[in-house]
C-alpha cells in the first residue's frame, strides 16, 4: 500500500488526525483575511465586464501579417476603448472593443482595414449590445438564488438546520473569493466565467456534504457515551474522509491547470482563461472551505446546544477523574479507568466516534490467569 493509502487507512481507523476543529480559530482569521482581499480587489478595481455585458463590437480579420499589438494601437487609437486582440492559430486577428457605439465601430472597422490594406468588407464586425449580457446576468442571479434555497431545504431536511447553514456560509465564501481573485487578476467577465461560478457550487457542496454524512453517522447516539465531545467527533469524521478530499480535489484541478496555465498561457487561447480561472480558484477554495471552515462551523453551532453542553461537561469529570487516579490523559488509557463496564463501552463508542479500529483485548479475554482468547485453557489439548 502507497504511503498516502497507508496514511488514509489510519486517518479513517483513528490512529492519526490532525486537530481541524480544536484550530479553528486560526482557519477562521485565515478565511477572513482572504474574503476581506477579495472584496477589498472587488472595491477597488472592480469587475473587467466583456462585451456580453458592458456591449461592444468584436472585429475578425482575415490572414496578416500585422502584429497583435500594431492592431491593438490602432483599434484603441481609433475608437478611444481599450482593446483586446487575440492572434488566433490561422493567423488571423480577433479584436474586441467594449462599450462601442455603432458609429465608433464603423470608424474602427475602417480603421482596421486601412492598416491591414485589406478591403472593408474583409473585416466581420458583430455589435452586441449591453442587454444581452443583462439577460444572462439576471438569470445566473436567478439560478444561484434558487440553487442556495434548494440546497438550504435539502441539507436541513437530510442533516440538520446547522449543517445547511454551515454549508451556505462556505458557498458564499467560495464566491466570494474567486469573484475577487478574478477582479485582483483582471481577466475578462464573460459568460463563461458565468458557467465556472455555478459549476464550483456543485464541486463545493460535494466535499461537504461527504463530510457531513460521516460526522451524521458517527454522532448517533452521542449522549449515550462520555469518551467524546461533539466537536471530537467532528474532527475525527473530518479526519476519516481527508484523503479522499484531497484525491478527488487534485484530480479534478489537474485538468482544469492544464487548460489555465498551459492552454491558457502558453498557448494564448485566452477565451479559455474566463472558465478554468473561475474552476481553478473555486474548486480549491471549495476544498478548503469543505476541511477549515463547514466542519468547525457546525461543530461551533452544535456545542451550543444545552444537551451538548452537558455532554462535554460529563466528558471534562469523567478525564478529571481519570487523571486524579494517576491515568495518563489518553483516550485508551481513560478506558482503563471505566471500570467493568469498559469492554461493553468499546462498539459502542466507537461508532459513536465513527471510526473503526482495532478492538483491545480487555483484561478477562486475553493472558489474564493463563487463559487464551476464548476462555481455553492455555497449555496443550489433551
């Protein structure tokens, strides 16, 4: 078994964890500071809106030997917008001017093919106007208000009303910062980024919800038993689905880099930048916000719960007393100290912790008295 397979199969047995939950503090200043960056970017430089919404003209030429930026000059020159030209694979020109009229488009398509001495109806022009980006604005609006109430209905009705808040404070956090990071990068708004900000919601929510399910399975019961807090039993459900959050993120980024930083960058197809950006920031902001900031929101909720509270109140005596008898403040070494009753106590808090692990032989079933495992006698039959 590979070492990351070796350390999942102990993260899920509960041999090993990190304390996310206990941190949470630390998770929760990191996650401020970043949204406070994103809306400060969003304030200051604002949104670059593409022509599907702030209207505009796009030009393509025909094969040139112009330069990018020899169009770029005259295109902005002429019509007084600033202006983003694209060399595309057959040597032809895409140029995009926002916030055109039609008689400025006239003025830079002639303008155009002047310097490319071509004839002017060499030059397509497509004029769009501002309120078909309107249009597609107020429906992703729509569709997001409406995918926020389903998710909120469905998460308290399957979970619990914590989790459904908790999940709704961690899409909005995932929006909020990819929203920023495009606004602090200065890519282009355009339909496409549409499309990323609700594909993210779905890869979002999917993480959470995973988590969720094992913290709703292993805090069944929870009252009945005084090994775990709520929170404990949170972090140890966070702990057992960590490597595979972290195997479904990567494999899901790793596409979506590839059409950033190779199709992207390297290669210029810079349409491509307005969805995989949005993907690329949204799908590692949801995978952090499904580990630092959904599980210690609903373990915050949760522990302010009176029957909650009572039950970290028996947890807190019952290590008290363990540690007045001399015990180490360990959890298998509390066992120790649970009395007769210890063995009977074992399944029944381990799948209140919900995890699964290797059962300790207790005192009366193993090398007690030159007894076996079953109670036989351990010399030689006869």
């Amino acid at each position: 078994m590979s070492k990351l397979g070796n350390l999942g199969a102990r993260l899920y047995r509960g041999e090993v964890g990190y304390d996310f939950v206990g941190k949470r503090m630390i998770w929760y200043g990191i996650s401020i500071l970043i949204t406070i960056t994103a809306i400060v970017g969003l304030s200051v430089r604002g949104l670059n809106m593409g022509i599907e919404f702030s209207g505009g003209a796009v030009f393509n030429t025909p094969k040139t030997a112009v330069s990018a930026t020899q169009a770029q000059h005259v295109a902005e020159e002429t019509s007084g917008h600033t202006a983003i030209v694209q060399k595309l694979g057959d040597r032809t020109l895409r140029i995009q001017v926002s916030e055109l009229t039609t008689e400025q488009s006239r003025a830079t398509q002639e303008a155009l093919a002047k310097k490319l001495d071509v004839p002017l109806d060499k030059i397509n022009t497509d004029i769009v106007g501002p309120s078909w980006g309107d249009q597609i604005a107020n429906k992703a609006w729509t569709g997001l208000a409406i995918f926020m109430i389903l998710v909120v209905i469905y998460l308290a009705i399957a979970f619990e009303w914590r989790m459904a808040l908790a999940a709704l404070i961690a899409l909005i956090h995932d929006l909020t910062i990819t929203v920023g990071i495009y606004a602090l990068v200065g890519f282009e708004v355009t339909p496409g980024t549409v499309i990323g900000l609700l594909t993210i919601l779905g890869y979002s929510l999917y993480d959470t919800v995973v988590v969720f399910d094992g913290l709703k399975e292993g805090a069944k019961d929870i009252t009945k038993q005084t090994r775990f807090t709520y929170s404990e039993i949170a972090n140890r459900s966070l702990n057992s689905t960590l490597v595979r959050s972290i195997n479904t993120t990567v494999v899901a980024l790793l596409p979506v880099a590839g059409l950033l930083f190779i199709g992207g960058g390297f290669l210029g197809a810079g349409m491509l930048n307005d969805i995989s950006l949005a993907l690329f920031v949204g799908l590692a902001a949801g995978a952090y916000s499904s580990i630092f900031i959904a599980t210690p929101l609903v373990a915050d909720l949760k522990e302010r719960d009176p029957q909650m509270k009572a039950l970290a109140k028996r947890v807190r005596a019952k290590r008290a007393a363990a540690a007045a008898k001399g015990e180490p403040g360990t959890e298998q070494q509390q066992d120790a100290v649970d009395g007769p009753d210890a063995e009977g106590d074992d399944e029944d808090d381990a799948a209140a912790a919900g995890v699964v692990g290797p059962r300790r032989q207790s005192a009366g079933r193993g090398g007690r008295d030159g007894r076996g495992g079953r109670g036989r006698p351990s010399g030689k039959r006869r």
